[in-house]
C-alpha cells in the first residue's frame, strides 16, 4: 500500500506549486517583484531531487528487499520487478 507515500509525494509537490502560484500573485501586483521566482526556483529544484530521491529509495530499494515478490492480484501483491519499474516511471 504506497498511499502514504503518494500522499507524502503529493505533499512536497503542491507546496512548491503554492510557492510558485504566491510569486506568480506577487509579481503580476508589481512586475519588479522577481524575488519569489527566484525563491521558488531554488526550491523547486531541491524538492524535484527529495521527491526522486525519496521514491527511489522507498519503491526501488524497499519493495525490493520484501520477501514475497510473487504477483497475486486477489491479495494486492503487485511487488515484481515490472510493477516497480513502472510506479517509478510514472
């Protein structure tokens, strides 16, 4: 069950989203107010990299070290190989 990681995910995700729509705000009131964008941009980047980092570790190298990585749908068991690599690249 990775619902609370996607809700730690999605979490990271709309804050930054917040900040840049607040900067956004900010600089259509006054057109020389570049800062937040500047803000957000840093921000941006370093929750882009916690959010990779953290959905790696959690899905690539946690789901891996499981024991039963046989799929069986009717139990919820979708730990395979493929199923990892595809939840990563989405």
């Amino acid at each position: 069950n990775l619902s609370r990681l996607g809700l730690i995910l999605l979490l990271l995700q709309y804050s930054t989203e917040f900040l840049f729509h607040t900067a956004r705000l900010f600089y259509f009131a006054d057109e020389n107010n570049e800062k937040l964008f500047s803000a957000w941009a840093a921000v941006f980047g370093v929750t882009r990299l916690f959010i990779l980092t953290l959905a790696v570790l959690a899905i690539g190298f946690g789901l891996a070290r499981m024991e039963n990585q046989a799929f069986d749908p009717e139990k919820g068991n979708f730990n395979t190989l493929f199923c990892r690599l595809c939840v990563l690249l989405l």
